[in-house]
C-alpha cells in the first residue's frame, strides 16, 4: 500500500503536469502521443530495450517489439511532416537495475520545436521548469533561478580537474584515450583499465564533475565531444563538438537534447558505428529504424529534449530517491523492498 508521503507525491506530480501543460499550450505547442511499442529501439550504447512479444494469428509468427526508451523517432517524423512544436508526457521503459534515481519505468517529459536550435529549447526547459515548480509550491525556489547556467563540458572539465579536453584531439579531430588517461593518472583520477576515451572521459566525470554541477542553481551542460552525440548536429565552425546539452541540479542529471541531426545520410553511418559497437560489447545489436531515417531529409532544423519528470519531482519535494514520489516503484511490485 502506498504511504502518506506516496499519496501526498500523486497529488504534486498532478500538479507539476498541470503547470507543463498549460506552459506548452499557451507556447503553442500540441500535445500528442506516440506508440510505447516499437519495432527498432532507440540505439543507443548503454540502453537496454524491454522485449515484449505480439502474439501470433493463424497464418503470422510471434512478432517481437520493444518498450520504447524514448518517443524520439516518433515524435521527429511528425516534424518532418510539417507538425507546429510538439510535446508529450509519456512513460519510458529502460532495462536497468533499479537505484534511488532510476526506475525501470519511470515519467518523461520530451518537446520538439522546428526551426530552431538548442538555445531555443534550453530557454523553453528553464521556463517550463519553473512554471512547473510554481504549480506544485506554489511559489518560487530553486529552478525559478532564471537563466539556469550554461557552461560546455569543456569548461567544466577545466574548472574542476584543470584538464583541457582540445589537449586531447588528433590532426584527424578524434579525441584520443589513451593522452586522456596519462592526464587524468597525473591529476590522481583513476580511470579504469580501458583507454576508450569515451571510458575514461566517464570515469573522470563521474568522479570528478557531474556531482559538482547545478549545485547554486540549475545548470545546462553544452557541447558535448562530437564522439558522445550520435543523435545531434556538429557545431557550425567546431567540429570537434556537437550542440548536444544536459541539464543538472544538485549533482543530478534531469535533461538531455540536441540541435537535432537530419542528414540522413550521415544518421545511418552514425547509427551502423552504434550498431557494431553494441555487438563488440555482446549487446543486441537491433536493426536501423528505416521510416526514422527516410523521414529526416524532410524535417526541418529543428531541437528537442527529453526531461526525466520522477527526478524533477523528487528535487522539488526534496525526496530521497525515486521510489519516494513513484505509488508502486519497482522493488514493491516485484517483492524486493
């Protein structure tokens, strides 16, 4: 049975959806919904897909499916279909180990606006944010601090390991793993046994930056390496990094979103790169989403961000951990707590 504090958190999250909603509607958004099962899952390199499985007619074999890990695809075919800006609360499944910032199965808020850049929706997620925060305290606090901060990875690895990432490029424009490491070892960071830059690159942020960031006020991290970013467009004139951000508060990771990518071309060689490197680590390696990829030469420049709404609530109620604003999380369903 849920307790008080559950039944309280219920009555905020109505709350907190009310005040997204009448944002997103009086920016002129529509509010839509997309399928949660898909054919071809998100391909992203840690994000484990839910198998579900259709069951079989007369003449038709089981057909397998996935939970979506996000309504990205969907929603960008929209856009390429000449949709206004786009918005959705929807639930998202990803199939990792429960924790006290992740449920399997957890709230998310994701919005797309054409025409524009990331610059655009980082100023759309601070203000929603904040109307949110006003509908469930009725009042200011701390994502009502606008603008949040926006400072690039770059900056953030200088400010707090005093390493510089551009140290760490090739004559190719490929950051190197192995310079990184030897870096990070000489700053006393230890860095695992890998030399993958992507490897070290978490070992030094977990460690180092990401419990730093958003801790005054709620900060946008910008500017990803190009490597880390296989959904958003390169930066215009630096191509070392991509218009990719995330938003942190107090050391938590809320947002992540792009100037989105739509060249298609450049898409599918990107995704077939995560295609191989999830079968090198024993993953399912699933098939490329060909209605995704024949959509985007039709979509507009466009951004667009996904925000995890169980951790903006959990921050605004001053929870613990996730289970605390969920009636049922996972380890009471399956018998665990």
């Amino acid at each position: 049975m849920p307790t008080q504090k559950q039944w309280e958190s219920a009555r905020k999250r109505q709350a907190m959806y009310a005040g997204l909603r009448s944002f997103f509607l009086s920016r002129g958004y529509l509010e839509i919904e997309t399928p949660c099962m898909v054919a071809f899952p998100n391909m992203e390199l840690h994000v484990e897909a839910f198998e579900v499985f259709l069951c079989k007619g007369e003449r038709r074999p089981r057909q397998k499916l996935y939970l979506h890990a996000s309504p990205e695809y969907a929603m960008k075919r929209l856009l390429a279909d000449g949709t206004p800006p786009l918005f959705q609360i929807s639930k998202v499944f990803r199939n990792e180990v429960p924790s006290a910032l992740h449920n399997p199965e957890f709230s998310m808020l994701e919005f797309y606006r054409p025409h524009t850049t990331y610059e655009a929706i980082m100023e759309d997620t601070e203000e929603a944010l904040a109307a949110a925060e006003k509908a469930v305290l009725r009042g200011s606090g701390f994502f009502s601090q606008l603008p949040f901060e926006r400072i690039t990875v770059r900056e953030a690895f200088w400010r707090e390991t005093g390493i510089n990432l551009y140290e760490h490029v090739d004559a190719q424009g490929q950051y190197e793993g192995k310079s990184l490491k030897a870096a990070a070892l000489k700053k006393g960071i230890f860095v695992g046994h890998s030399e993958s830059f992507e490897d070290v690159f978490f070992h030094i942020f977990l460690e180092r930056v990401e419990s730093r960031l958003g801790r005054e006020r709620p900060v946008f991290l910008m500017e990803y390496p190009a490597c880390m970013a296989s959904l958003a467009r390169l930066k215009p004139g630096e191509l070392r990094v991509a218009e990719r951000v995330e938003l942190y508060a107090h050391g938590i990771e809320l947002a992540n979103g792009f100037s989105e990518l739509n060249n298609a071309v450049e898409q599918r060689r990107r995704l077939e790169a995560e295609r191989q490197a999830r079968q090198k680590l024993g993953r399912a390696a699933h098939c490329v989403d060909e209605g995704f990829l024949n959509a985007l030469p039709r979509m507009p420049a466009s951004s667009g961000i996904a925000v995890g709404l169980d951790r903006v609530l959990m921050l605004l109620l001053g929870a613990n951990a996730i289970g605390d604003v969920l009636l049922f999380p996972v380890e009471e369903f399956l018998g665990w707590s």
